[in-house]
C-alpha cells in the first residue's frame, strides 16, 4: 500500500526507509501513514511544478487544503514529521552564529574577460588540449550567492555558502525554506546516489524583488540596494524564519560529486540535475566554436533587461569531463572554463569634490565625491581617479560631469568626463605633502607616495584595517571607523598594541559599551593562534596576496624561516619569482618591520604552521571511503584526509593506497581484498589519525 503511494520505487528507496522508521514510530494507524505519504508526494508534486517548472495544476486554494490537511495529520501525530516534509519549510529556532562548514569539493570561482579575443585564445588553448574540437555549455551568468548542497541518500542535508572556497558557512535550516530547493530528490526519472554535492545559485527574481522593497517601505523599513544585497542577506540569516519570509529560489548548474555515478559530459549533469528535481537557468545551450560563444552572449546581452533576474555575463564550460580532468584547476579556477561577462552598466552624475585619500603602502589615491547616483542597484557615492596620470588623462575636475561604473562590482570608476559647454574649475593637483601628515610626498611613476611609512597615521589605520580584515586575522569587529579611532586617541601605534587593549580602553569610544569592548577584545585575543598564512598575509608585505602566502606558510612552516630566507630560497617555491622574492627579502629586512614583529611575537602571538602539509602522515595517498561512517561525514572525513595531505578517490583500483570501510562496505570492500589494498574500519582510522596529532 505504501508502495504504491510513492510510486514505483526500487526497493530499500529513501521513502520505503522513512516510511519503516515512521511505522515503526508507535502504533501510527496505516491509514494514517498512508495519507501522511500521498499528501506529501501531492504537495512535493505541486510544489515542483509551481516552484520549478512553472506551470501549477491546481489553484492556490486547493494547495493550501493538501498543505492544511497534511499539518493538521502531523499535529496530530508528530511522531510522522520527517524532515524532508514540506511543513518542513517554515524555519527553525535562531542560531548564534552559522557553523564553519567544509565543502565536499572545493568551490572554485571563474576566470573571467570581456574581451572577445581572450575568449578566442580560451577557444584555441580548449582546441589545442583536445587535440580537435570541442563542446562548450553555455549558461547565463546568474548574480546571485553561489552555494553548495549536499544530499545524502536523497535528503538534503547541508547547504554551505562559498566561503573562502575550502570551507564556508552552514546555512542548511535557511535553504531549507527555499521552495525551489528539494528537501528530497526525486527519482522518478534517475535514483539518487548516496552523496551527492551540487552547486547552484541562490537568488531573488525581479518582480518578487520589487514586491518585496514594497512591503518593506509600507513596513515603514529599509529597502535593499539590489536583489543580490537582499538573497545574501536573506541567506546568511541567523533567523531561518526570517529567511522564510523573503522570496528566494535557487537555480543549480553543477554536479561536483555523485557518489557511484560517473557523467561523461556536463550536460549528463545537468540532465540529472533537472530529473532530481532542481531548477535550472534558461538558455542553456551548446556550442563549439568562439564565434558561437560570442553570439550567445551577444544575445542574452539584449535579453538582459528582459530577464526576471539579474545576469552579469555568460559562463563558458568544456562539455567534455575527461577533458576538464586534464585540464586541471589553477589555485583560483578552472582552467576549463570562462566567464565572459557583459559591459558594466553605467550612469552620469556631477563631482561635488576631489578629496586624496591615503592607503595602508602611502600611495595617494584621488577620489571622486560625487552627487549620488543608482548604478544597477546600488547608490554610488564616490570613485577612485586611480592615480595622477589617470587623472590628467581624464582630466576631471570639480563641477564636472561624468560616468561612472562598477567594476569588478565593488570599486566604482569614473569611466570618463563628458563634455559640457559651462564654465569649468581649475585642473585638479595631486599635492607635495601627505593631506594626513604633512610629509613631502614622492612621485613614482604615476603613483604618489607618503614616504612616511611609520608616522603616517593614515597608513597605520589602513594597515591595522588589512592585519583584521577577513583574509588575515580576521578579527570581528574591527574596521575602518574602529580602527581610526584607536590611532586617532593614541592607544594603537602599531598592530602589537591591539593586544594590549583593555575593554576599560575600548568602553568610552563613541559607539561602544560595555559588552561591544569586551567582545572586541576577545575578538582580537583569540586570534593570538592565527594561522601563519593569515597571519603573513596581515603584515601587508608588498606583492603577498593570500595564495603566496599561503604557499609559504606551507613550504617554510615557521615564521622564523621566512624571516630568515634568502632571495634563492624563497624561489625555490613554486611560484616565487624574483620579483616576490626580493619584496619579501627587503619587507624582513627594514628594522622597524622586524620591530613590530617582534613586538607581536612579544605579545605572545604565536602563528601556527599548517597541519599536514609536507609532513602529513597520507602525503601523496589515495583513499576510499565506503559503506557508512558513523562518527564522521563524509565531509569532514575528506577534508581531514586532505589536511593529511591525501586525496579522496571515490573507486578502488591499483593504485588506491588505504580503504575506509564502514558499517555495511559491500563491492568497495570485495574489491580492496582482492587487490590486497590496506583496509582500516573507522575506529581504526580515527585512531591512525589521532596518532598523527589529527583531530576529525
Ligand atoms: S559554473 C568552477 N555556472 O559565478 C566554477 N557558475 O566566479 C564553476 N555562477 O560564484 C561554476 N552562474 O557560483 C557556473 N551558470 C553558472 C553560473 C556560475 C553564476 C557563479 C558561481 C561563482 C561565480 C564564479
């Protein structure tokens, strides 16, 4: 009877397991269970076809009869609600903060270009790697937050944001009330594989946008800037009951892993991601050559405006995933694939005023203060004239009138200066001394300097700003305004002093009271162990952005070794050139750098190496996991083997090293035997790990 109320299944199918458990949940009449089950694939049923493929068989008022029936059933007998229930949707209880979550495959970005020609010489390297031709999916490029799901044994059971593209943050109880989101895959068409990780796009359409700013101003509240602000926002709630309320969707365009499925292209992929019940974005298409790249971007450009959510370009994929594996990943991104993306959009507007600002390296940076303007959905106030020879070849002035953009969506630019029959103020002049400290300023190139590296205090403020910000110490609360106000009152002159702060220091700032001192003080406390790459990153050396620094943190292991390292050394990581190499070399050398090092140092601050790494116990190691894990997902089992510095496989072969087997390991387990492959049950693993000082 149960059967047949889901459909026809395979046997041991998720639903035939949850009906089980629910029967066994005590004494539930069947007729009950019976109707708990046909109201829910009912509702499942409707809500894909409203919330996805956008063509709803019954009416409002009838949904909500199924919906009110199927609540009132589980009132009755809580005992039946599972959590793939669509009752399931309404949000759960606040949480403090969102968890660090670990992705199941590492969530690269895109290379990107608005050049034609690049995306030409992307086409001939493609060719080049193939040996012949090669196919493209083309999708648009939805602007929205990128997130992974992962679904195990058919239930949706994390969702992650991007983070920094290892780990990111669990914002699984607010996907949840996403209606476009299964709770469950379904599997009428294909079975759902055990694990299965994917990536999608979550996003708020126009008119429910537009809808929404509505409420909100009648609410007497804040409007959003733009769609994106609001579905990031709505993502990132503590209160899933909040994000209940705003009316996200999600649109998947990925596969990243499907345990015991192997696609052969993506759009295999993208089939089954439609056949377990995702929404997908429109358009997507094939191609195989450039100029059929650039007429399809060519062509959702004047879709554009017409869409009902916002795109910022098209993505170019290889169809092809043995050729993607070939191709491999830099650091950042696939080499197999390519945003092309559309020309920003741009607007008019007058500069009030050109003010100099000065950075954290003394470089003077001319900004535009302009009579605010929407550009796309956000207000634009000011943009940077980049440096002096910029700025002659603009030739912009106070009064006048230009276009601005954004680029790379978060620095605005003044593209450039339109030309006005009025009357027009002097050429702007970058000054001979610092407008912060004073110091005659040196002109390199087309860059001004403040040479007063130590005693400028602006550069002080925009270093303490960079040695908290998100890729460094990542300090909470700390930023522009806090910072400036610690060295405008004297109580930081360098980083160490931060923490020496007392919340006494921090009470009687203007904005701060009793509980925001102490929490900011051990915010910055506790970051007394950063990781060493953080912490590299945070000292601002010249050319050592977060990929660099990480590498060294990986090669040297020891702050002391990098300090210590010659030029030679340094290049012998790959990667270092020269270039690098000598910043660094001089960065250690400069006396008062070493100071304020050695003060942190003082201040017990202790940068921790890597773990794993060169030394780790699975260097270079193949590993398979099989059957289930009891004390450890999947996940945290991957990133733990990777921390080791040991891959995940997901079949058994030659030249697989160590099998993981769990309760129930089947044909994995048959397989490691037969070639004599390393087994360890999961205790045992936990306790190899432990040995080598690794905690889960
Ligand atoms: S494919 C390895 N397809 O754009 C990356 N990404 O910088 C594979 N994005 O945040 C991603 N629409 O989430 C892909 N149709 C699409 C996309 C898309 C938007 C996002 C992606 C990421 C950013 C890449």
């Amino acid at each position: 009877m149960l059967e047949a109320a889901d459909g026809a299944r395979p046997p041991s199918s998720p639903s035939t397991r949850e009906a089980s458990r629910a029967g066994t949940a005590g004494g539930v009449p069947d007729d009950v269970l019976t109707e708990v089950h046909g109201l829910r694939n009912e509702i499942r049923r409707h809500d894909h076809l409203y919330h996805v493929e956008a063509s709803p068989e019954i009416s409002d008022a009838e949904y909500d009869r199924l919906f009110r029936r199927l609540k009132e059933l589980e009132e009755r007998h809580p005992e039946v609600v599972t959590p793939d229930s669509p009752t399931q949707r309404v949000g759960a209880d606040p949480r403090e903060e969102l968890p660090t979550v670990t992705h199941v495959v590492p969530m690269l970005s895109l290379d990107s270009t608005q050049e034609p020609d690049e995306v030409r010489r992307f086409h001939d390297r493609m060719v080049q790697a193939a040996g012949g031709t090669v196919e493209y999916v083309l999708e648009p490029k939805l602007d929205g937050v990128s997130l992974e799901l992962v679904y195990v044994d058919g239930l949706l059971d994390r969702a992650v944001t991007r983070g920094n593209g290892r780990q990111g943050e669990g914002v699984t109880e607010n996907v949840r009330t996403i209606p476009s989101v299964p709770l469950r895959l379904r599997e009428e068409e294909r079975r759902a594989p055990s694990l299965l990780s994917i990536r999608g796009e979550a996003l708020i359409y126009l008119s429910a946008f537009e809808a929404l700013n509505q409420r909100l101003v009648e609410a007497g509240e804040e409007p959003f800037a733009n769609p994106r602000n609001a579905a990031a926002g709505a993502v990132r709630q503590l209160d899933s009951r909040v994000t209940a309320r705003r009316p996200l969707d999600f649109l998947a365009f990925d596969v990243l892993e499907a345990e015991g499925m192997s696609f052969r292209t993506d759009m295999e992929g993208v089939e089954a991601l439609r056949a377990w019940g995702f929404r997908l974005p429109d358009g997507i298409e094939l191609a195989s050559a450039a100029e059929g790249i650039l007429e399809y971007h060519g062509r959702f450009q004047e879709r554009r405006d017409g869409l009902d959510y916002e795109i910022d370009g098209v993505v170019v994929k290889v169809n092809d995933l043995e050729l993607r594996r070939d191709l491999g990943s830099t650091s950042h991104h696939p080499r197999w694939a390519l945003a092309y993306k559309f020309e920003q959009r741009k607007e008019v507007t007058r500069v009030e005023r050109i003010a100099v600002q000065v950075g954290r390296t003394g470089v003077l940076t001319p900004v535009a203060l302009l009579r605010p303007v929407d550009v796309g959905g956000v207000t634009v106030s000011r943009a940077s004239l980049h440096n002096r020879e910029e700025l002659a070849r603009k030739d912009v002035r106070e009064g006048d009138r230009v276009r601005v953009q954004r680029a790379g969506d978060v620095i605005p630019q003044v593209v450039e200066r339109i030309e006005d029959d009025g009357e027009r103020g002097p050429p702007f002049r970058m000054p001979e001394h610092c407008p912060n400290c004073g110091e005659a300023v040196e002109h390199q190139g087309p860059y001004t300097r403040c040479p007063n590296r130590f005693g400028c205090t602006a550069q002080l403020k925009g270093r303490l700003v960079h040695f908290a910000s998100r890729h460094a110490l990542d300090i909470d609360g700390l930023g522009e305004e806090t910072a400036s106000l610690l060295v405008d009152r004297g109580l930081v002159t360098q980083p160490a002093d931060l923490f020496d702060l007392k919340a006494d220091d921090l009470r009687d700032l203007p904005g701060f009271a009793d509980k925001s001192a102490e929490n900011l003080r051990s915010a910055i406390q506790r970051k007394k162990g950063v990781d060493l790459e953080r912490f590299l990153y945070g000292l601002g050396i010249p050319e050592v952005g977060v990929a660099v620094s990480r590498d060294l943190a990986r090669h040297f292991r020891e702050l002391e070794a990098i300090r210590k390292a010659d030029g030679e050394e340094l290049e012998s990581v790959p990667g270092i050139g020269p270039k690098v190499a000598g910043q660094i070399v001089s960065f250690f050398q400069d006396e008062r750098v070493s100071a304020a090092v050695d003060s942190l140092l003082e201040r017990d601050v202790r940068p921790t190496p890597p773990s794993g790494g060169s030394e780790g116990p699975l260097e270079g190691k193949k590993v398979v996991f099989t059957g289930s894990l009891n004390r450890l997902t999947r996940a945290r089992a991957k990133a733990i083997v990777e921390r080791a510095g040991g891959t995940v496989t997901s079949s058994v072969s030659g030249v697989t090293d160590l099998v993981v087997a769990g309760a129930g390991a089947g044909s994995k387990l048959d397989r490691a035997q037969e070639l004599g492959v390393e087994v360890l049950d999961e205790e045992a693993f936990l306790m190899f790990l432990a040995e080598h000082g690794l905690e889960p």
